[in-house]
C-alpha cells in the first residue's frame, strides 16, 4: 500500500510563556532586569500596563495572560509591529522570507515605503534585526536612516513560524499608540504599572540633564514621576527603572523604596565607554506593602 510521503510542516513546541523571547532587538532592552523585576512581583494583581514598550523584554518574560495586559508605546511604526505580529504573524514572516540580509538590500528595503501594514511590520522587524545595535533613528523627514550593522547570520528568521510563539503570548493583549500617562488613566487599585522610560545611563555628573534632553526631556521625567504619584495615590503599584543620578533620585525621595543595581553595556560605538553602569529600580508603596 503506498503511503503519502508528504508531511505537514512542524510548527514549534509549546513553549511556556515566560520563556518567550522579543522578535525584536532594542536599545535601553530590559531584558537583564526582567529576572529582578519578576522576584519582586505580588502573588496576585490586575490588569498588567507597559507604556514605554520597546522590544517587550519584561512583558515577554512575565508570561501573563494577554488579557490582562495593556502595552503602549508614542511610536507608532513599533506599534503597527506588534499588532500585526499578534493579528497576523504569517503574513510578516511571508513578507520578509525573501528579503536579503546583505549590505545592498539593506539599503534596497531601507528605501521602500510599503503600503499595508503587515509589509510595514515586516520592513520594521527587518530593519531592526539588521541596523546598527538595534536602535531606531529617523532623520526630520521621518525616514530611518540607521545604518547597516554587519550582521552574522543569512536570514531574518532561522525557523518557520518564528513569530507563531510571540503571537499567541500577545493574543488579548491591548495595545495602543499613545503617550505614557493616557495610556495608564484607567489603571486602578491592585493594577500593575511598570515603566521604563528612554534615558542614557552611566551619566552620573551634571551634564546628565543635557545629555538626555533629545531622548527623554527633563520635563518628560518630571512628568514621569508625578504620573507614579497619582498612580500611587490611586493604589496603583508602580515599578520604573531608570539611570541611577542624583536628580532621578531626589525626584522621587523617601516615598518610594529605590534600589541601584550594576549593568554592562555594550551599546556604545566607542569600545572604550563600554562597561559598567548604576541603573535605578524604584518601587512604591502599594507594591512594597503587597510584597511585604
């Protein structure tokens, strides 16, 4: 009797949740810290909000039920990624399946301008994967324009159905394009908030202020910081993480419990700024009393 010797494709094991990784590569990433901030999560909480998203490092390693989770971000080219990897990962992976990983089609894909969203999705995970250190830089016509960082691998994705696994961690999830204090205005007693704003560490003397002005404006932090007063008030727990200067520091004061913890970075082009770095991880009352 003869038998069919086609097979179907072998879509990947079940992984568990928590050990999902991000399909994108970000600077400032998270994902050191997710291992910290998982130790000191309550046993029970509401709903999850991550407003400044990035590669979702600490959302991906929380393994939460998508439902309870509202992930946000003022970037909207990040946005359409993540929701067209959660509503239709096939059609970015098919999108990107043929694309070159060379230096000449890095520029060649840099330059189109697709015109449906999964091919949008697909160009910003290629773009991402491929660019220089993984950062996001546009020029005052909103065109990126990082350049190409030499990557060591043939093609975008090693697998089929690479992106099946973060999908279905992000089916239920909320995600919007917003600023970072509408995206927490319905968060409510027993909620989670954490927020991990764009900042450059390892900026420890005074010109700390100026340095970051282009990336997170002083104004912004103080924004910040009185966002997780009124989150507090609210009985809201509230996690953020930040660089470790004594500005940052007197913002918050002796109302939250603030913890300074060693990194390495490698994120600087120039070898010899590498190193170590003091990032904060401020915590508030309602999460402190909820773990105590």
């Amino acid at each position: 009797m003869a038998h069919d010797s086609q097979q179907a494709p072998e879509l990947p094991r079940e992984l568990p949740a928590s050990q999902v990784q991000p399909f994108l590569r970000w600077a400032g990433s998270k994902r050191w810290l997710a291992a910290r901030i998982k130790s000191i999560l309550p046993a029970e909480f509401g709903d999850y909000y991550e407003p400044f998203l990035g590669s979702g490092s600490v959302f991906f390693a929380l393994g939460l039920d998508g439902n309870r989770c509202v992930l946000s971000d003022s970037l909207s080219p990040l946005i359409n990624c993540f929701e067209q990897v959660r509503d239709q990962p096939s059609a970015v992976h098919e999108a990107v399946a043929n694309w070159g990983c060379d230096r000449e089609s890095y520029y060649a894909i840099r330059g189109l301008k697709p015109t449906d969203d999964a091919t949008r999705a697909a160009q910003f995970i290629y773009l991402n994967r491929l660019c220089f250190n993984g950062l996001y830089r546009v020029n005052r016509d909103g065109g990126f324009n990082v350049p190409y960082g030499r990557p060591r691998f043939e093609r975008i994705f090693s697998k089929p159905n690479e992106l099946h696994a973060p999908s279905k961690r992000l089916n239920g999830t909320r995600i919007h394009r917003t600023d970072f204090v509408s995206a927490t205005e319905r968060a409510t007693q027993g909620d989670l908030v954490y927020l991990d704003p764009p900042y450059v560490a390892g900026h420890r003397n005074n010109g700390f202020v100026d340095y970051n002005a282009r990336v997170f404006r002083w104004e912004d932090q103080r924004r910040l910081s009185e966002l997780c007063d009124s989150l507090t008030a609210r009985g809201v727990m509230v996690i953020v993480s930040n660089a470790d200067h004594p500005s940052i520091r007197e913002l918050y004061g002796s109302h939250y419990r603030i913890e300074s913890l060693n990194r390495f970075s490698s994120m600087s082009g120039n070898a010899g700024a590498r190193g170590v770095s003091q990032e904060l991880l401020i915590v508030n009352g309602p999460l402190v009393e909820a773990i105590s």
